[in-house]
C-alpha cells in the first residue's frame, strides 16, 4: 500500500465503518482491514491518519486500530513469518514518540500503550534510544509532554512488578535506573516545589498533581524487585515529601462528585501503596520514617468520609496498616488494649458497613458487584481491607481482637431482632464480621481452609444464617440472602455434611430469586458444594443424595437463564455442568428437554460471542449430555447430530471465530461414538477441514487435529476409495505443522494415525517423500520434543509395516541411513521417551528391528544388536531423561500474540487414549523374551554368545528376568 491520498481516504471509509452499529456494515469493513494489515506501510498509513485527519473520531479511530494492530503483530514468533515488514518497524520506532508527545490525551493514552507494547519486545535491545529520547523530554517545561512521557515510562515499568527475578531482568532495571533514576527525582522536587508556587492555581495544579500520581507509581515499579542504591540514598527526599503530601488539603483540589476518586485521593492512595511496599520489603531501611507514617495514614483513615470516591484511598490506607501489624518488629505499636479498641472501633467497623453505594451496585450494576464480591477482585473495596486488617491483627492478638468483636456482633445481631426490615444492614455486617475473624486461609477451591478456633460456625450457621434461607418468600431480604448463600459457601468445609444437604433443596430454591446476585450465589454455591471431596477422593454429596432434587434443580437452573440479566451467566451455565457430571445417568430423561434449551442457546450466542467462560461450560455441559446418554445407549448419536448440526454449520459458515476450535472438539466426540463408520453427513465437511485459511489460525490447530483422526479412525477406507484425491491435502496439513516448532507434535498425531489406519497401498507413493520431510527438519532444527515425536513414528511405523520395510525405505534415500538413524538417534535418545503408550510403541518396534529384520544379524549393523537392546531395557528399567537443552524454550500455543481465540480444552469432550499395539502386545518385556526366543530358535546359538560377550552385566540379568517371566530360554 502506497503512503497516497487516495489510499488514506480508503482507509478512512472504512474505519468510519467499522463504526457502523450495523454488523452488515461493520463486518466487511472489520475483514476488509484484516486482509489488508499485512501490506507494507498499513501502519504508516495508520499513524499518517492520526495526525493529519481533520476529523477526531477517525484520529481516534485510527490510533485504537493501530495499537491493536501492533499488539497482534509486533512480536516475531519463531517459525512464522514477521508480519511487519523491518522498513515500517524502523519508520514507527522512529515516529512514535514525538508522535505521541504532540497527540491530544486520548490519542496519547493509545500510543503509549503500543510504545510501551513494542518496548516488551524490543527495549533495550532493539530499541536503545528510547529512554534518552524520553528524558530529554523532562527538560522541555511543557506537562502535557511531561506527563506523555511519565505515562509511557509507567506503561513500560510496570511490568517490573510481576516479572520473576533473571539476570536480563536485572541488567534491564538496572539500565533504567541510570538513565532514569535521576532525573524522576530531579522531577519529582521541582514538580513539588511548582505545586507550592502554583497553590492557588486550580488548573496548574491538576496537571502537577497528574504528573505527581505518576511519579508515585514509577517509584513502586522501580523499587519493587528490590531496594536500588540510588533511592537507598535519596530516601530522605523522596519520604519526606510523600509525608507531607500524605498530610495535604489543598481546597481547590476536592471534587463534588462522590463516586470518582480525585487526583489528591489517587495520589494519597498510591503513597500509601509505596509506604506498605517500603514497610514489607525494607523495613529496617525504612524504620526511621515508619511511625510517622502509621501516625498520617492513622488521621487520613479516621477523619475521611464515606463516599465512594475514597475507597481506593482508605482501602489502600488500610492495607497498609495491615502490612504492618502483621510484622514482628512493629507489634509492639499495637499491644495496647485501647489502640486495639481504637482501631476496631474506629476503621474496622465502620469500613465494614453496607453503604448506599454497595446497596445501588448489589441492585443495578450486580455483574460488578459478583466480580468484587466473589472472585476477590474487590482488593480496592474497604470491606476487604478491613478483612485483611482483621486477619493481620489476629496474627499476635486473636484472642482481645475476638472479644472485641463478639460484643460488636451480638450488639448489632441485637439491632436487627429489634426491626428486621429497618436494621437489616446490622445483621449483614455482622455476618461480615464473622466470616472476617473466622477465615484465616482461603483458597478460590477449598474455600476456607484455617478457620478461628474462637469462632464457632455450626452454632452461627443454624441460628443465624438458616433462618434466612428457610423463609417463605425467596426475594425478601436479597442482601442477607446473598450473605447467607455465600457463607455456606466459604465455610463449606467446617459446616457438617447433614447440614449442607438441609441447605440444597433451599439454595434450589433460590436459584428462582429476582436478584441477579442471589440466583448467581446459590448458583456459585451448588457448583462449589458438589465439587467437594469426600473419603476416597469420591464426591462428598452423591448421586443417590441428590436423586430426589434431580428434576427440580435441573428446571430451576435452566429457568435462571431466562431471568432478567442472566441469560449468559458464567455461574449458571458452570452449575449446568457440574450437575450433569455429578447425577451422571440421572439427568437421561430430561435429555431431549435440556438438549434442545442448549442448542437454542448456543445459536443465541453464536450472533455475538461475548461471554468466554459461560460459552466454555455451555459447550462442556453439551459433551456432558453426549457423554452420558450415548455411554447407556449409543445409538443415540444420531440425534445429538441432529440437534446439533444445523447450528454447528451456521458457526462454520458465518466463521464464528470463537466457537469453530468448540465445535471441531464436539464433532470429534460425536464422530468418535460411531463404531466403523463415517456417516456423509461428516464425509461432505472432510474437503473443508483441509482449507488452509482454516489452518492459519492456532487456536484451531489442535481440535481439528483430533477431529481428522476421528476421521482416519473411523473411516479409513472410506477415505482411501471415496477421497483419494484429499489424500495430498491431508499430507500438506502435516507438511505445515511439522515446519513450526510449536505444533510439530499436532503433525506427528496426524501422521501416526495416517500411518495407523489408511490402507497400505493408499499412502505407497508418499512414504519416502514423508521420511525426507522429517529428515529436513531434523538437520535445520532438531528439538527434544521432535525427537521423542519422531522415535515414536518410526516405531509405530515399523510395528505397522515391519522392521524390514523401515530398514528399507531408510536405506532407500540414502545408504547406510538405517545404521546411521539408530546410532544417533534411537539408541541415545530413547530414553527420552515419556509415557505409557508412546513408550510400549518404542519398545515394541525396537523389539521388530532386533529380531524380524535379517540385516541386523548378518551386515555391519549387527554391531548395532547389542546397544540396541541395551537401549530398549534402559527404557524399560531407568528413569526417563527429561532433560532439555538450555538452548531450547518452545512457545507455548497461548503464547501467540493477538485477537486469535487460543485453544481451549474442554474437559468433557476429552479422548480417550488410545493404544495401538494394545490388541498385539500386552506386556512388552515379556514380548521381547518371546521374540528373543523364536529369533534363537532360527538361528541358534548366535543370540546367547552376543549376549554373553558384550551386554553389561545388569541389563544381562534384567533379561534374565523378562525370560523367566514368559516361561522360555534362549538357545
């Protein structure tokens, strides 16, 4: 694509339509942009739009559309092609930054993001001018070009928080610091000092104050994997202003509005976050300035309000009086009885309060409610802090912090019995309050795993929380009802079996309820209870237990997918699931009812993908039913696949992206059912599945894999006769896959079991042409995991073919090439070989190569009889060698960089393993005696004195052993 007006204007058509609410609109734009990204100077055209648009939508437009297109294609992965030509990579390293620097904030925000993208993968390295770039930038005085720069930095550093310790870790942070550390605190006084100057300048100071907050967070990220010398030494400065901003009330700074934290809030926030890194990580270092900081974080909390807009503030306050008292060096600031008091008294309480705020998120906005609530993303909520504050203090203090709170407890359980409808809020926060004292270890699996030996939960269960759940009426009271369903569900292994089987038929129950998040807890709460293990690793609550709740837990569940707000909620459609798996052969005479709720659903769905996880158990729980119902009748194939084809065809035509790897496992189960056979109904999709375009995507890779060795599996033959022709196209597919080192194993599956089961005659003419393929490979890129996925070929190919046909075709392409793959190959790699099938594989082919192939006795390989034996009782008797060399890393399949939907495994749709030698060997060491023996037999005397002159003494009597287990001698 030229860099020319006419294709700049194309290109703004069509980002204006990608704008379009239409899907007929949008779509085409959305594939017309697809197919035109990998063209030279696509991304110039891009940043050229950006700048010199007139309209600010599509400069908008064009900044989100090239950070999305950097983050899918600036990373090179090995073995494909680079999808941006080096040319554009030099242009928009060379651009960017000024291009960003000049940009307005919402365009800014976008490419710092993809700077700080490309930065992952090319800073230091490939881009070693970009920190000078930026630090010249701090010289320039203008904030707006400051803080782009600040932004960006954040961007990049941040990632220095989670990265695990390395020594290129290391050399890169220690490179930032020089650059870098420096001139952020020079900054950070002078931004410092322009706030005092500028104090009566509202706006002056919103730009200093952003600029502060970023500062703030850069100093987290550079001093999180360690304590760098520079700031050792520059302590003084950087502690003493965060304290007195800490103690800060500039008036022109506080905000109306009482949802959104302002920059004064954000940055005390962060502060606090910086204090607790210091007080965990350094504390000697730190001990200096510690009591003044517990003091000014102590005021902060006790004199700040309710709203909304300081939760970050206090909860981050919190937190860190939380990492504090949990350490011994500073329990002594917490001994004293009042100062407990005090603390409970006057920020645990109070924070654990349901506010107005909490009660409008629970009603209207209940998604994020269950998102913080449940799966602890509410780290910024004050109910959590306040929590962890608990457990922090329960650490040393268990026992006073307990009896304070008992009296609170009962105070406010008191508060509610007086007016239930008036004090309901008492009783919640005093449920709160118990799980808070009561949970010391959690885990999102087990739920609490230590609890409060002080704290008994039985008693508090069926005096306080039951009554809730038994009431008539399913809707009064949702907050409370929430509390109770979701504390059966963290204390579900310290509450008595008998007792959570009362509460299923009452969480059933619930699943009827209005509220969004109480259909959604008891929802949660049944998956969690029937995943819990009982003796035996069986589960807890059984099949028979749960017979006579079968039918209506089954209506209950698909009925709350067609309540307001639910029809694609996770937790339901998870609870689908986990039913079906536990009552198993129960759930066969709702079958045809629940089947055909699932498929609408899924047609439902497939319009518009947008729930991951809710469309992963959807497709499990459709398995689950296949599964179950074809295990009692198999026949019952049929009308799966007729239920399910019209909607599985409408996701393959309308190339539903993120359902297509789904349906390939699903029809891979389906087609695996069938006893010797493929129906046309699969033979008409067999010239589709060998596509390329379909190939190109990786998270297909693996599902259509196994659903092409259904086919082979099943129908071979048909193959062979009825579609010859795709014959080629098969062997192209392996062509690709066992170029790239990420899915060479994907192609060996394909080509064992084309190996396995077509016709002999049929695969003939591309033998050689197959081996040679391999054999390139093997000289350009040998890795561990190709040479395990190769000797388990041959093997299975000589078990198949014979061992003279594999000593033939070698020796065909080159002579000697036999001897030479066993020498380097087979014999020291064997050992390398992992698990059970591929092992009895190898061992049964070598097994045919040491005494079917007449060329091992009588020619220059029969040097080879021995070490090759002794390699196959290594395998037999040593320890696999799973060593890798340190050359080696593979990308993971996940790792592909992208919008590409990865492979997801589903669980239910698995396969089972298969073993082809099954049927011929059962046990391979006492094969091998057999074979031994009818070899001594042809020719005797000649295997013992091999034996007996050259295999070493240990693997000798390890034979001895194989022969004596199957009942032969050698003669």
């Amino acid at each position: 694509m030229e860099l020319s007006d006419a294709n700049l204007q194309t290109l703004t058509e069509y980002l204006k339509k990608t704008l379009d609410p239409d899907p007929a609109i949008r779509r085409p734009a959305e594939k017309f942009l697809e197919s035109v990204e990998g063209s030279q100077n696509y991304p110039l055209l891009l940043l050229t739009l950006l700048e010199k648009s007139q309209e600010n939508v599509i400069k908008v437009c064009a900044s989100v559309t090239f950070k999305n297109y950097i983050k899918r294609n600036w990373r090179i992965v090995e073995d494909e092609p680079n999808k941006i030509c080096e040319s554009d990579r030099i242009a928009i390293k060379a651009n960017i930054v000024p291009l960003m620097l000049s940009s307005p904030e919402q365009i800014q925000k976008q490419l710092s993001d993809a700077i700080s993208i490309i930065g992952r993968e090319d800073f230091p390295q490939k881009w070693p001018d970009l920190l000078t770039e930026m630090v010249n930038r701090f010289q320039s005085g203008d904030f707006h070009v400051i803080n782009g720069v600040l932004r960006t930095a954040h961007s990049l550093f941040k990632r220095y928080r989670h990265e695990f310790k390395s020594n290129e870790l290391w050399t890169e942070i220690k490179l930032v610091l020089d650059a870098f550390a420096l001139p952020l605190t020079n900054l950070f006084k002078a931004t410092i000092e322009l706030c005092s100057t500028h104090a009566n300048d509202a706006s002056a100071l919103k730009v200093l104050f952003s600029s502060l907050i970023l500062i703030a967070k850069l100093f987290y990220s550079l001093n999180f994997q360690d304590l760098p010398e520079f700031f050792e030494d520059n302590m003084e400065t950087w502690m003493t202003n965060f304290h007195s901003l800490l103690t800060l009330d500039n008036k022109l700074l506080q905000t109306d509005d009482e949802e959104e934290a302002g920059l004064l809030e954000l940055l005390k926030s962060q502060i606090c976050d910086n204090a607790a890194l210091y007080a965990q990580k350094y504390d000697e270092e730190f001990q200096p300035y510690l009591p003044r900081f517990v003091t000014a974080i102590w005021n902060l909390l006790v004199t700040t309000g309710q709203e909304v807009k300081y939760d970050l503030l206090v909860s981050n306050a919190i937190q860190f009086l939380a990492s504090v008292c949990e350490r011994p060096h500073y329990k002594h600031l917490f001994e004293d009885q009042n100062t407990l008091t005090s603390i409970c008294e006057k920020v645990i309480v109070p924070n654990m309060e349901f506010r107005a705020a909490d009660e409008e998120a629970f009603e209207d906005n209940s998604e994020e409610y269950i998102r913080r609530d449940l799966e602890g993303s509410d780290i910024d909520t004050r109910r959590r802090a306040a929590c962890d504050l608990v457990r922090g203090l329960c650490k040393f203090f268990e026992g006073p912090v307990t009896g304070i709170f008992s009296g609170y407890v009962t105070s406010m359980l008191q508060e509610y019995a007086k007016n239930p409808s008036v004090n309901w809020k008492h009783k919640d926060a005093a449920i709160y309050l118990v799980t808070s004292l009561a949970s010391k270890a959690q885990t999102q699996k087990h739920g609490i795993t230590q609890a409060n030996e002080l704290v008994n939960l039985t008693e508090f269960f069926v005096n306080h929380i039951q009554p809730d759940l038994k009431s008539a009426t399913v809707n009064e009271f949702p907050v409370l009802k929430a509390d109770g369903i979701k504390y059966i569900m963290i204390f579900r292994n310290q509450v008595p079996k008998e007792q959570l089987l009362v509460s299923i038929p009452l969480l059933i129950n619930h699943l009827q309820a209005e509220s969004i998040v109480v259909h959604t807890y008891a929802a949660h709460a049944l998956e969690r209870l029937f995943t819990m293990r009982g003796t035996n690793n069986a589960t807890l609550i059984t099949a028979a237990e749960m017979a006579p709740f079968v039918e209506v837990l089954l209506t209950n569940l698909f009925k709350a997918l067609t309540l307001p707000g639910s029809s694609e909620n996770e937790y339901i459609m998870k609870a689908i699931m986990r039913s079906f798996s536990l009552l198993q052969e129960s759930i066969i005479p709702y079958i045809p009812s629940v089947i055909t709720q699932l498929t609408q659903k899924l047609l439902a769905v497939s319009k518009n993908p947008s729930k991951p996880h809710f469309n992963h158990y959807m497709f499990e729980s459709i398995c689950l039913s296949i599964r179950i119902t074809c295990k009692a009748n198999p026949e019952a194939v049929g009308s799966f696949e007729e239920a399910l084809f019209l909607v599985f065809t409408e996701i393959l035509q309308n190339d539903v992206q993120e359902f297509i790897p789904y349906v390939f496992q699903v029809m891979s189960l389906l087609l695996e059912m069938h006893k010797n056979e493929i129906p046309s109904s699969y033979m008409a999709l067999f010239p589709h599945l060998l596509q390329p375009v379909l190939w190109e995507r990786t998270g297909n890779i693996p599902p259509l894999v196994r659903l092409l060795q259904a086919y082979l599996e099943r129908g071979a033959s048909t193959i062979a006769s009825a579609a010859a022709d795709k014959i080629p196209g098969l062997l192209g597919v392996f062509q690709k896959l066992i170029a790239s080192k990420a899915n060479d194993h994907q192609g060996f599956y394909l080509l064992n079991s084309i190996i396995e089961h077509m016709p002999p005659e049929s695969v003939d003419q591309y033998r050689k042409q197959i081996f040679i393929l391999l054999f390139q490979r093997l000289q350009n890129s040998k890795t561990t995991k190709f040479i395990k996925s190769f000797l388990v070929f041959i093997n299975l190919y000589c078990v198949r073919y014979g061992a003279l046909a594999l000593q033939e075709i070698f020796d065909s392409i080159q002579p000697k090439m036999f001897g030479m793959v066993l020498e380097k190959i087979i014999i020291p790699e064997i050992q390398k070989v992992s698990g059970q099938v591929e092992k009895k594989i190898c061992a049964v082919g070598i097994t045919k190569i040491l005494t079917e192939c007449p060329p091992m006795m009588d020619t220059e390989y029969t040097k080879l009889w021995i070490p090759l034996l002794q390699a196959l009782i290594g395998l037999f008797e040593l320890p696999e060698d799973d060593t890798i060399p340190d050359e080696e890393h593979f990308i993971d399949i996940e790792d592909t960089p992208g919008y590409q939907t990865a492979f997801s495994q589903l669980a239910f749709a698995g396969k089972k393993e298969h073993d082809p030698v099954g049927q011929m060997v059962n046990n391979p060491r006492i094969h091998l005696a057999q074979s031994l023996h009818k070899l001594s037999t042809a020719c005797p005397g000649r295997v013992l004195s091999m034996l007996s002159t050259s295999l070493n003494a240990e693997a000798l009597q390890y034979l001895q052993g194989y022969l004596q287990a199957a009942s032969v001698s050698l003669l």
